[in-house]
C-alpha cells in the first residue's frame, strides 16, 4: 500500500514521512529539483532515529508539479495521496506563484488522483484559506470567503488551491482537509515558524500584541494520518491554542534561556518598517524582512476554533508550550552554546 507524499522536503512532509516509515508504510516521497533533502534526515535524528534504517520503504521521486506528466507518474499506483506542497511567501513579487501556482499544482495532483483512482487524498490547507473579512475576529469551518484587502496573497492562493479540491471531490475524488493554524516544529531554521526561534536565539527584541492560534506539527501530521484512514469530505481547523505574539515569543526565549523580546511594535512604527522594506527591496532587489501583509497580520488579533477536529477526528492537541520545549531542545541539538 503506497503513501505518496508532495513536499515531502518541506516542514509537515517530513515529519509525515517519519511517521508513516516508522509506522511501516512504503512511502513514494516527492521533492523538487532544488529541494534539500538532508532536512529528512534531520527530522528523523530529532526523534532519535536514523533515516537510512528506513530506506527499504522509501523510494525519493523528483516531480515538478506544474509538469502534468511528472504528476502522472508521481501519482501512479498511490493508495494515499498527501498534497503537502505549496508555495509560501509574503513578499507582494511572489503573486502569480502564490495564487497561480498554488491553483495549478493542486488541480493537476487532483486530476491524476482522479486519473489514477486513488482510493484516498488528503489536503493541507491552511486557515487562511477561511478568508478574512474587517472586523472579523473568530473562524471556524463555516467561515466563508469573502474578497477583503484583509487576504494576503498567500491566503487566495490557498483559498483557490482549496477550491481545486472541492472540485475534485464533486467529481468523485475520496478527499478530506486540514486546514492548519501557524504551525510550530523543528525544520529549517532560516524559515517559516523555525524561524522565530532562530531570530530569538539571536537577540530579537520585538513583539505586538496580535493574536494568533498555533499547532505542533506532529498533531497535523496526526490528523492527516486519521483522514488518510477514513472517509470523511470536510475540512478541519487544526489549532492547539490562540495566543497572543508577545506570550509566545516570551515562552520560547524562556525555552532557549535568553531574553525575552521587550520593545513593542506599535501599528504606526510596524507601517514604517513595512514601506522601508519595500524600498530598500527594490533598490536591492533582496527580499523584504517585513511586508503589509505581515505587518497587518502581526497586529491582527485572530482566534480559530477546534471543536471540529477534537469532537470528530478524536484530537488532543499538544500544549504549546510543550511543543516550544521541544523544538528548543532540536535547536539547541544544531546550535549547541
């Protein structure tokens, strides 16, 4: 029985392709040409465990997925299909990519699951595809869509991704989404959530008192696992907590043993850092520390809601500060004092 998982290099692909080897599952791991695939073998020796004991299961396909015939045969005798992937970024030069890109990928892993009858597709989404509307402060799974300068383009990307699959499952496709918070793990530390511990790591000093909901990625490696077993064609918020940035980022400088981050970012001073950025980016063409949609969201104050995912996928969502305990002691397993 073959589990194939996209972005299988990316944060929640490879936690997902250590437990479904660990749990004995042939996996069919797929990866872009430039991907690093050490990050695997990183993820495996934070859970103690070394990857090369695995590779009887597991068998590494480059797949571009905007290529149809790669995704063909990417898909090709797969009973589960996991769609990890996809593009992420705030920066406003990346718009075709997130809301195009995103779209493409996801409707051409749709139609060969289709093509292919895959018995199984389970989704990664995001809460941003929910949409954000003004004034608009809690979401749940019968939150809707609405056009709003409140969506990055990131969240239209994942909104129309999302939509591919809605479309697929109209057309016969045995499909089922999460839609993750802010997801917490180790992984690649110059990026995405890994980043925040890095930054605090190094004396990051700032914080807002924005809200937002987190999730450890093992519990959204749980519910894919639970999806990937069952029938359901929803989609499920998989948040452990709303907290606000300025707790958060106190408990992981606390978990890392340095100073907290003490100067807060007001509106006003977060609007100023965002225009410089864009200029300084395009003077040096580098990409912006800081972007509207970041600095709109780092201000925001947003709560999500998982009685969805706990009353009927049976989740126990990890405590937060659990989850920043243990990925500080990844860190500090890379970046020993």
């Amino acid at each position: 029985m073959l589990h194939t998982v996209s972005g299988a290099t990316g944060l929640v692909g490879s936690h997902l392709v250590h437990r479904l080897l660990k749990e004995g599952k042939q996996v069919r791991a797929l990866h872009r040409a430039s991907s690093d695939r050490s990050l695997v073998e990183r993820i495996f020796a934070y859970y103690g465990d070394n990857l090369s004991d695995y590779q009887a299961n597991l068998e590494w396909k480059e797949a571009d997925l905007l290529d149809i015939i790669d995704v063909d045969q990417a898909l090709a005798g797969s009973a589960v299909f996991y769609h990890t992937a996809a593009v992420v970024s705030f920066d406003p030069r990346d718009q075709k990519a997130l809301i195009e890109g995103n779209r493409k990928i996801t409707a051409h892993v749709v139609n060969a699951a289709l093509q292919h009858q895959v018995p199984r597709f389970v989704h990664v989404s995001s809460v941003a595809a929910l949409g954000r509307k003004p004034d608009q402060h809690e979401f749940d799974e019968e939150s809707y869509w609405v056009e709003s300068d409140e969506n990055s383009n990131y969240a239209k990307g994942k909104y129309a991704a999302e939509m591919e699959v809605w479309r697929g499952i109209e057309e016969g496709l045995s499909a089922a989404m999460v839609n993750p918070c802010i997801i917490l793990g180790p992984g690649t530390w110059n990026d995405g959530s890994a980043a925040i511990f890095r930054n605090i790591a190094e004396g990051f000093k700032f914080y807002t008192q924005g809200v937002n909901a987190y999730v450890d990625v093992r519990d959204v490696v749980e519910a894919l696992c639970i999806l990937a077993g069952g029938e359901q064609k929803e989609r499920y918020i998989i948040a452990a907590e709303n907290r606000s940035y300025q707790s958060l980022f106190s408990e992981i400088a606390k978990a890392l043993k340095v100073a907290p981050p003490s100067l807060e970012v007001k509106p006003w001073l977060a609007g100023i850092a965002w225009r410089w950025e864009a200029l300084k980016s395009k003077i040096t063409g580098s990409k912006p520390l800081v972007t509207k949609e970041t600095a709109r969201t780092a201000q925001g104050k947003y709560y999500y809601k998982n009685d969805k995912a706990c009353r009927d996928l049976g989740m126990e969502f990890r405590d937060i500060n659990t989850s920043i305990a243990f990925i500080a002691e990844c860190y500090r397993k890379d970046f020993p004092a």
